[in-house]
C-alpha cells in the first residue's frame, strides 16, 4: 500500500515536473535501494549494443536508485554468444550479467552454481516483479529453469500481433475481385493474379505468392489446419490443451502440404521461394510483381509510402487471415510474450538484496516509463497523465527506436516493454492493419518454452535436430514436386519414429508438466 | 674394470663434442633460427596448446565448470555420432564432394599455369593473370549471391540460356542432383586461377638452358612441356596434391552453409555444416570436438598414405 502511495506521489510529482528543475523527484527518495551510493559491474551485451554507462536512462536510473551499473562487457566482441563463452569459462563473473541468449545461459549455468536462484528474493523484496508474475502465472513457468528456480528477470515485449498476410489491394479492384475470405476463394484471387496481368504489362510475369522466408510459406498450411510451430522460431512445437505436439506430423500438415505443391507447380508461389531470401520483398514490390505475403506488421506497411510514386495505384494492405478449410481463421505469428533476453544476478554479487530491489526499480511504473520512453522532458512528456514523445522525436529522421536506444530505453534489460510506445510512431497503414486484426480473434495460445534438465536435455539434443532437419528435408521436397507427400506418408512418420520422434515428446511433455501444472 | 669404467664413460664426451656442434651451429646460424621462431610460436599458441582443449571430446563439457573438472564420458560422442545415419551421410557428401574437388580441381591450376607460360606477349599475359585471380579476392558471401542468382529459375543467366536454347528452366540449387556439380564448378572458378602462382613460380625456376638446348634438338613446343616442364615441376606437383589430401575433409563451409537448402542435405550436408546445425542448436561443444577430432585423425592418415606412396613412386616427399 506504502508502496502505490510512493507510486502516486511520485506520479504526481513528475507530472508536475515539466515547469520545475528534474530534481524535484529524487528528493522523497522512494526508488533508492541503497543508503550509500552502489556501483555494480554488468556484462551486458545484445546484436545491437553493450551497456553504455553513459546512457540518460542509466544516469536516470542511477540518481533515483543510487544504484550505478558499470559495464565491463567487451566493446569489441560483436557477438553475444562468443562474449558470454569468454566470460563464464572465465569463472569472475560481474554482479550483473545480462543481454542476448540469456534465458538459456543462466538456466543451464544457473543450476550449475553461476547465477542465484531470485525465487526468494523476489518474494521479499521484489514486489512489483512479484505481482507481474502472479498476474502471468504462464510467462513465470515459462522462465524457471529445471530445477524450478528463476534465474533472470526477462524482457517482456507488449503488443500481440506481429506479422500478417499482406495483399495487393489495388491488383483486387483492378481486376473485380473481392478481398479472398477463405482458401478457396484465396485459391481464385491468386489464380486471376498469375493469369490477368493485374500489373498490365502484357507479361504473365506476376508472382502471385512470395515470401521472404520460406518458412513463412509453410506456415500457410494453417489455412488447411495444420500447425507448424507454436512460438516465435520457426519449426517449433505447440500446445494444444496442455499436450505438446509437432505440426509436421499432423493431418493438417499433411493436406497444407499437398495443397501447397499443387499451388507451387501452378505457379501460384514464387518459383524462387526457397532462395530468393531477404531482398524478395523490397525486389517484387517495387517492380510491381509481388501479390501476396506474410510478414511483418510494421516494415511491410511501410511499402505503401516508399512505393507510392514509383508504382502507380501502389496499394499493399493488410488482409484479415483467410477461413480455413474448416472455417477457422487462424493467424500462428504472434509476438513473444517472453524474449531470450533480460539480466541475472550471478554468484560473486555481493549486493543481491539491493540488485534485486534494482530490478524491481525497472517494473514500478517510473521505471517501466524510463525504460520505454527515456526521459521526461528529452524524450516525451507527461499529457494526461500518459507519456507522449516529443515532437521532435517523432519528426526527426532517425527512427524513433533508434533514438531511444541511443539514451538507453527499449534496451533489452529485464522490463515490461509498453505497446503505447510503438503506437505513437507507427504508420498509420499498419495501425489500421493491427486494428483489422484486433477485430478478429485469430491468434493461438502460444507455447513460451520449456526448460529441459540434464536427462531430457541429453535426449533432445542427441534426436531432435536429426529429426527436425528430416522432417524440412522431407518438406522442401515435398513443396518442390520432387516428391509425393501421399507416397511418402506412411514411410515418413515410420523414420520420424524410428528417429525417436516419442522420447523427445516425453521430455519435452514432462518438462511442459514441471513448469506449467500445478 | 676400468676398461668398463672407461667404455661407460665413453658416451658423455662424445656427448659433449656433439652439443659443442650444435652450439656451435647456432651460432652460426642464429639468424636463420631467430626466422624461424614466430613459426614455431604460433604453431605452440594457435596448434599445440588447443590440443589440451581436445579431451572435451571424451567429456560432457560445461563452460562453467571448466575443461578440467567437466565429467568424463568415454567414448560416447562418438557413438552418438556414428549412430546418426544423417552424420554417415555427410562423411559420404564429404568424401564425395572433396573428391571431385581434388580430381577435376587440381588438374586445373597446372594447366592454366602451363599455358601462362606459353603466352609470348607480356601484357596479355598480364591480364590474363590477373583476370583468374580476381575471384579469389572475393568474399564467399557475394560468390554465393553471384550463384544464386545465375542459377535462380526465373531471371538467371543459365536458366536463360537454357531457355533460349528450347529447354525449361531448372531449380538448380534445390535439386540435390546438382549441388555437387555447382558447388565443385564454383570453387574451381574461384580458385584455379590463385592456385595456379605456386606452379608459375616452379615453372619460372626450371633452368632456361634445358630449353635451350631442347630448341637446339629441335624440339616443338609442347614437347618442350611434356618432357621439360612437366618432370621439372613435377615434386610441386606431388607436395601439393599431399597437401590437398590432408584437407579433403575440409569443405568450403561457409560456400555450403549459404548455398544448401533443406532439399539438398542429402547431397550437400558435410560433416562441418552437419555439426554447426547440430551444435549451434544446443551448444554441444563436446560433440563438436569429438566430430573435429574424428576429421584430424581421418586427415592425418590420408596424408601418410599419399605421402608414403610419393615417396615410393617419385621419392618426393613431405618428410
């Protein structure tokens, strides 16, 4: 209660900051976690960036906690992975160890005595954090490693919708068609595209279907039910009432696939699909080729202002899932509610209370708000009650996250990312195009991960790749013609089980048990 | 007894008179020793002291815990290895695909090295030169954008040329028929042209007098090839090919990883691109020691066949 009254009065008061020096706030002290000031080293180290001790957001952070990071992790290494390596074969690990990859890092050294297990500290002096994982029971399972301990505070990305399918609304008016509400009619809006010159150059050079992964072309299989991952990485599994599946040895799967072939033989797919790659969609969009695909929200959009002059009538909209066979619309991409990313407190910390308390700083609503939106005044101000950027901000060239990563904020530490912020600066083809998806209710109850112990890890790692690649070599060909999906059927799931396709369910099933059911 | 006593003691001067040599040698020749020393050095830091580094291939390593107080676990990673069929598959892609490296790819920077040599005019055969070895220089990742895009179905060069000539167009790098074919021509055209310096310069130190006299006989040209040059820079030849031998195993990996698809693993899938799937996924250091140990060994018994046969056959040899 102490605490929300702090919250209020600090609201409040910073609020009130706009016309008063920034000092004002620091002055009822509420957020400082220690008497005295606290330095603490940090390995933190992202694709993007390390921890800068210069950040505004840090230097914010530091004055209201009295609690400075100092970062100790390589400037020069540009990958996450090798950084990590070179640090925990060390053994003198920093106070903080955080950035990319780190979900998995602590949950296979946390066990192992690297990192403190937080279970404990978060229930005592943690209570902001403590209250984010009661309300989401399902993202904490899904960060405690196998010995059921959390080791680190995730960052948690807001917002629901990722990518979507994408079609050439101009190309549907020019040739009276009506937007496709199912696959059939999806089937005919594809096949009038590859046969009706919607881009009139007397040519039958259309690409109806492109995608720039390819993977994205397997996840149309959902149009005929089936399933191909139930997180944000390609191939991974699902959760259909607590039991944990694999699309590709679905029935679903298996009717997407056939169907998918016969669209790919009648050129109703980008011949190229498997390795034309990234430049695709920049590639068949601007030369008025591309019809359809399935990509991101926000860069996608994006297309309808930087094509508007170079292709005439250029339109390229968002286009609600189509039905199914049986009726449902389905939409498999959402955004992770949970990232691989975030910090820990590793074993040589001698400050745990305080850096826990730190942590915290980061889930009361100042610090949510310095971590989203930088700092009052600089970046955004206070409008009715809501943090709104600066105009300046919003209008300078540089991309509005660009700039907030250089101060510090939207950096992958442990925090609660808030989806008012991307909505400020997104285009309004893609606020409309979230918005044609939130009528729907088209997504799936994602799966958040599991965290294996020794024993299933041992069986996962020995089958699952072996199996997975199987399973993609088998796909490609399937799509490409050169094999017979109905041939090959029966065989296919015989290897898969020869491959031990049921103990690597079993582990993954017992680990999903561990952390889920209570 | 003394005559023992005087034989035992035999040895240490003869000791003696042998180190007085050596130091004596070294003195000498110190300069040509002190060359020498960073060899040796980085061969100590960068190839013997890694060696430590390879019991990791008969334990169940964790970063953390160190290479030294990480669990052993015998033999079991390699078992692991050769109980997965996709791993034999790719020792055969590997042997496979280096094979046909060595026996269309070596034969290649001789001959272009032999026919440099018989160009007269000098800017020509500048230019020339520096025109095939132009490729070398270029870093794989655009090599492979060059071949993907020569090959793509719709708008590639060869599908093109294909199509002109009344034949439909092939989805070359997904059909697995035919990585081998592209993958192997890519590397030729890459590198014949860079490989083929070391034979130039053996060419250039075969003596002038040889063709001289050979002209004074009334040679021809290309019996002056067959019969001088070829036999002169034939031990090259061999060293190199002892060479090639021992890196058989060792496929352009980063060509692979940027060319193969799902679709052609079952061609294309060598055992470096077998382990970093395998590897990156979950990080299985050990396994990946245990896959690398396995090609050393494998390497250095192809070397000391091949060397062993040039020897028998040519007396060139490595050591």
């Amino acid at each position: 209660m102490r605490m929300v009254k702090n919250l209020v009065t600090s609201i409040i008061l910073s609020s009130a900051v706009i016309a008063v020096p920034a000092i004002a706030t620091s002055a009822d002290g509420a957020y400082k976690v220690s008497e005295k000031p606290l330095k603490l080293d940090i390995h933190f180290h992202t694709k993007k960036f390390v921890y800068d001790n210069n950040w505004l957001v840090e230097k914010e952070a530091a004055r209201l906690t009295n609690v400075q990071l100092n970062n100790v992790a390589s400037m020069t290494t540009t990958k996450s992975e090798e950084a990590f390596n070179l640090l925990i074969a060390g053994g003198d690990l920093p106070d903080i160890v955080g950035g990319d990859f780190i979900r998995d890092n602590v949950n296979r050294y946390g066990p192992e005595g690297a990192f403190v297990p937080m279970n404990d500290l978060i229930d005592k002096y943690a209570p902001n954090i403590k209250a984010f994982f009661d309300k989401n029971p399902d993202i904490r399972s899904s960060i405690l490693a196998s010995d059921g301990n959390i080791y680190y505070i995730p960052y948690l990305p807001d917002g629901k919708y990722g990518k979507g399918y994408f079609i050439r609304t101009d190309w549907l008016k020019k040739l009276n068609l009506k937007s496709p509400e199912n696959v059939d009619e999806l089937y005919k809006v594809l096949t009038a595209f590859r046969d009706n010159d919607p881009n009139g150059n007397g040519k039958k050079d259309e690409v109806p279907v492109f995608m720039r992964n390819w993977e994205e072309l397997i996840r149309m299989v959902t149009l005929w039910d089936g399933r191909t991952s139930g997180s944000d990485v390609f191939h991974d599994f699902h959760v259909v009432e607590g039991e944990l599946r694999h699309g590709y040895v679905g029935e679903g799967y298996r009717t997407g696939i056939r169907n998918l072939a016969k669209w790919y033989k009648e050129g109703l797919i980008d011949a190229e699909v498997f390795t034309r790659g990234s430049r695709s969609r920049e590639f068949l969009l601007s030369n008025d080729l591309g019809g359809m695909t399935h990509d991101w929200f926000a860069s996608t959009t994006g297309y309808n202002d930087s094509l508007k002059d170079k292709v005439e009538g250029f339109e390229f909209k968002a286009l609600a899932p189509p039905a199914s066979i049986s009726g449902v619309r389905v939409e498999e991409h959402r955004r992770a509610k949970v990232k691989n990313q975030g910090w820990a407190i590793s074993y040589t910390n001698e400050n745990q209370i305080e850096t826990m308390k730190y942590f915290d700083f980061f889930f009361t609503e100042e610090g949510r708000r310095l971590a989203n939106f930088g700092i009052e005044g600089k970046q955004y101000d206070m409008i009715d009650g809501k943090p709104i950027f600066k105009k300046e901000i919003l209008e300078n060239s540089a991309p509005v996250v660009a700039q907030l990563w250089e101060v510090g904020a939207q950096v992958q530490r442990g925090f609660y990312q808030d989806y008012s912020y991307e909505l400020q600066w997104s285009n309004k083809y893609a606020l409309e195009a979230i918005a044609l998806y939130d009528q729907g209710d088209y997504l799936l109850k994602p799966f958040l991960g599991v965290a294996l112990n020794e024993k299933e890890k041992a069986v996962f790692d020995k089958r699952w790749i072996t199996i997975r690649d199987y399973m993609l070599e088998m796909q490609q060909a399937w799509v490409l013609g050169s094999r017979d999906i109905d041939e090959d059927w029966d065989t296919y799931i015989a290897q898969i089980d020869r491959m031990g396709y049921d103990s690597v369910v079993k582990v993954m099933q017992s680990a999903y048990d561990r952390a889920y059911k209570k | 007894m003394e005559d023992i006593n005087h034989s035992l003691s035999t040895p240490e001067p003869m000791l003696l008179v042998k180190s007085r040599r050596v130091v004596k040698h070294l003195r000498k020749e110190w300069q040509l020793y002190l060359m020498l020393l960073p060899t040796i050095i980085w061969f100590i830091v960068f190839l013997y002291k890694p060696m430590y580094g390879l019991q990791i291939a008969f334990k169940d390593y964790s970063v953390f815990k160190g290479i030294t107080s990480s669990p052993w676990v015998g033999l079991e990673h390699f078992y692991t290895l050769f109980n997965n069929d996709q791993f034999i598959r790719a020792i055969q892609n590997t042997v496979m695909i280096s094979g046909a490296s060595l026996i269309f790819g070596f034969p290649i920077p001789i001959i272009l090295a032999l026919m440099f040599n018989e160009i007269i005019n000098p800017k020509f055969k500048k230019t020339a030169q520096t025109i095939v070895y132009l490729p070398h220089f270029i870093s794989a990742v655009i090599i492979a954008g060059i071949v993907i895009t020569a090959f793509a179905p719709s708008t590639g060069v060869i599908n093109l040329m294909l199509n002109a000539m009344g034949f439909d167009s092939v989805y070359f790098l997904t059909k697995p028929e035919w990585f081998r074919t592209i993958f192997v021509g890519t590397g030729i055209w890459q590198e014949a042209g860079f490989g083929s310096i070391v034979f130039l310069a053996a060419v250039a130190g075969v003596s002038p007098s040889l063709y001289e006299s050979a002209v004074v006989d009334g040679a021809s040209r290309f019996q002056m090839m067959y019969k001088i040059t070829i036999p002169c820079i034939l031990p090259t030849i061999l060293i190199m090919l002892i060479i090639k031998i021992g890196n058989i195993l060792e496929v352009g990996f980063e060509m692979i990883i940027m060319l193969y698809q799902p679709a052609t693993y079952e061609t294309a899938d060598v055992i470096s691109t077998f382990i970093y799937r395998q590897g990156l996924q979950a990080a299985q250091y050990d396994l990946a020691a245990a896959a690398g140990l396995f090609n050393a060994v494998i390497a250095f018994l192809l070397v000391i066949t091949a060397n062993t046969i040039s020897k028998r056959v040519s007396k060139t040899s490595l050591w």
